[in-house]
C-alpha cells in the first residue's frame, strides 16, 4: 500500500506505508532504516535546515555530506580508512574516528562540546546500520543515543 505524501514546497513523492515515520513534537529525532536508500532520503528529507545532524556510522560521508542542515554536521566512525575517502569526498565537513559504542559517555559529549553540539534541541541523530548491522548492536546503539537526548 502506497501513501501520496507532499512536501512542503508541494512536491509529492508515493510511499509505501510501512516506510513512514511517526511525527513528534520534540526538536529531536533518531533516523534508523534497515535500507540504505530509504536511510538515506529520511535522513535528507526529515533534517530541517535550522536542525543539526550527527550520522554514527558515516562510513564515506555520503549521508552527512548531502544533509541540507545550516546548522552543524558531524560524521562519526571507528573506521579510519573510512574516514580518510570521507574526508576526500567532503573536505569542510566535521568527521571523528570514534567507536559510538565503546567510548566513554564523557568521551563522546566533549565530542559533541567541540562541535558546540552539546545542547540536544534542534539535533538530528542518524544511524547507518547498512542494513547488514547485528540487532544486539542497533539496539546499544539507539540506547546510548536515547540516553544522550534525554539526559
């Protein structure tokens, strides 16, 4: 089943169903799609220009890279070979070699301190599973993530 969906500048695109996301209320939103196309157009089309946007798991940027966020962007990996072709792709981008799930909570704020991220209103967290991530892994991940936004 297929919904017409329209944009605010009255574009419409058909989605199915089972691809949409509930709206809320709160100035933050985490994004996790088992697809990464379907990852991908959430991620640009749910960060509102006056949001910031950090993507844990950027692999080469090319999520982060295309946010349309004024605001800040960050790319967050542990992978550094990763990260170098980001860095090749989009040069003024803010990219950190991190392992999301390993590093310490005070760790990963002063990360966010250093990109003036700190403040979690207005923040967009994006999880790159690539589709191919374990669940126990995706589960610590959004916990951590949840931990974060309502602290």
């Amino acid at each position: 089943r297929r919904l017409t969906v329209q944009y605010p500048k009255g574009s419409t695109y058909n989605v199915k169903v089972d691809k949409l996301l509930p709206i809320t209320q709160e100035d933050h939103l985490i994004i996790v799609s088992p697809e990464t196309t379907d990852y991908r157009r959430l991620c640009i089309v749910q960060t509102p220009k006056d949001h910031s946007f950090v993507e844990i798991g950027c692999d080469f940027a090319l999520t982060v890279g295309n946010v349309n966020a004024t605001e800040k962007k960050l790319g967050i990996d542990k992978s550094p070979s990763s990260l170098e072709i980001a860095r090749k792709n989009f040069p003024a981008l803010d990219l950190e070699e991190v392992d999301f799930l390993t590093e310490s909570r005070e760790s990963l704020m002063n990360i966010l301190e250093r990109y003036g991220m700190n403040d979690c209103n207005k923040l967009i967290v994006g999880i790159d599973i690539n589709g191919n991530r374990e669940l126990d892994a995706v589960v610590e991940c959004l916990q951590r993530v949840l931990d974060f936004l309502t602290e």
